[in-house]
C-alpha cells in the first residue's frame, strides 16, 4: 500500500504509487505506526535531491524521524512552500537566498511560512495571469490545480501534467497558489539541479 507521503501543489497530503522527481520534508508528521498526524511541524520547509552521497533512506517514516516527502517536481514543491535544501542543494539555496535578498534560513523560511499559511490552511493569493511565470500554479474554477506554461494552463496529476486549456488574457484575475516570493523567483529564471518541470510538461497536449 503505498504511503501518504506524496504532496500536491495546495500541500496536501496523498497516498499514490508514483514517486517523483523531489525529495523533500516539513519535519516529523508521522506516529510510530507511519500514519500521518499533522501537516507540518516548524516553519523549515525544504526540497531536496532525490539521491546525495550515496545516502540511502531506510525504512522510510521510521519512528521518530522526519516524514520523508515527494513531490512531481520543483515547481509542485515550490507551490507547496517548500524552498531548497542548504545541504544538498548548497548552490541552489545561496541563488535562493540572494534572489530574496535575505540573509538566512531563519529569515527565509519566516517569510515563506507567512506567505503560504494562515488559520490552518494553505494561504491564496490573487494576481493577474500576465504577471505569472512559467512554473506558477494557480487555482481552477473546481478547485483544482493548474501549472502555467506558456500560453496553457495545465492541469496536476500524481502522474504528471495533463488536459491543457487556454491561459486566460493578461488582465485576467488569477487566484494563485504559488506564494509570492516563488513567484519572484521564477520571474528571475530559476533553474536548480533538479527538475522544475516533469517531463510531461513537455509533451502535454502534443
């Protein structure tokens, strides 16, 4: 059966086979049984590479320890809240930094959680379709979530990207999922060691 370790663009929690291309975690939100308690714990959210050193995670969700996260890829992770990890990603983490113009993890990861959390919820943000990069998510009419590409919007699966549609005009109002300094760094042309899109970004609608 597989694990409740798998982590949609809105943050939430699900149980599917596929894995992804992103590691990440939000501290211990699992119990001794591996059932999944809470939704996060601290404000350091972070996204790592899949594999580092040779290390090998094992068991996963062991007691006590940080619940091991996926996610499809760097922009699912960044729509989620979850910023590179300064171990891993030492280089990715510095750009991130400078991007933001703040100084640490303390400040950095302060700042992120006021942007993507607020009275038990994942915290909206409207914008206007012109001003989203490539990368951003934004909420469906039905609640789902949709990655912008170019000129379509595509929808998020476990497995991938899927049933594109037409990116609405510019001056169009968006209700945004990707917190706002995400935002800002994907405006800026983020590319990190692992991937920001899944392969199926791609090929969606070919």
């Amino acid at each position: 059966m597989p694990r409740q370790n798998r982590v949609t663009p809105r943050g939430e929690l699900i149980a599917v086979p596929a894995r992804g291309l992103v590691y990440a975690n939000r501290g211990c939100l699992h119990d001794d049984e591996g059932r999944i308690r809470r939704h996060h714990n601290g404000q350091r959210w972070i996204a790592c590479r899949l594999s580092f050193r040779g290390w090998h995670r094992s068991p996963l969700m062991a007691p006590g320890r940080f619940t091991e996260l996926f996610f499809l890829d760097e922009a699912t992770a960044f729509a989620a809240g979850h910023r590179p990890c300064a171990l891993c990603r030492r280089e990715d983490y510095n750009r991130f930094l400078e991007l933001c113009d703040v100084r640490g993890a303390d400040q950095i990861d302060q700042q992120l959680h006021f942007e993507r959390w607020q009275d038990g919820q994942q915290r909206l943000h409207e914008s206007k379709f012109g001003a989203l990069p490539d990368g951003a998510f934004v909420l469906d009419d039905d609640g789902s979530a949709r990655l912008v590409s170019g000129s379509r919007l595509l929808l998020w699966t476990p497995n991938g990207y899927t049933a594109p549609v037409a990116r609405p005009f510019g001056h169009t109002a968006a209700t945004v999922i990707t917190p706002p300094t995400f935002v800002e760094v994907l405006s800026a042309g983020w590319e990190g060691v692992v991937p920001l899109l899944h392969p199926s970004e791609f090929t969606c609608g070919s």
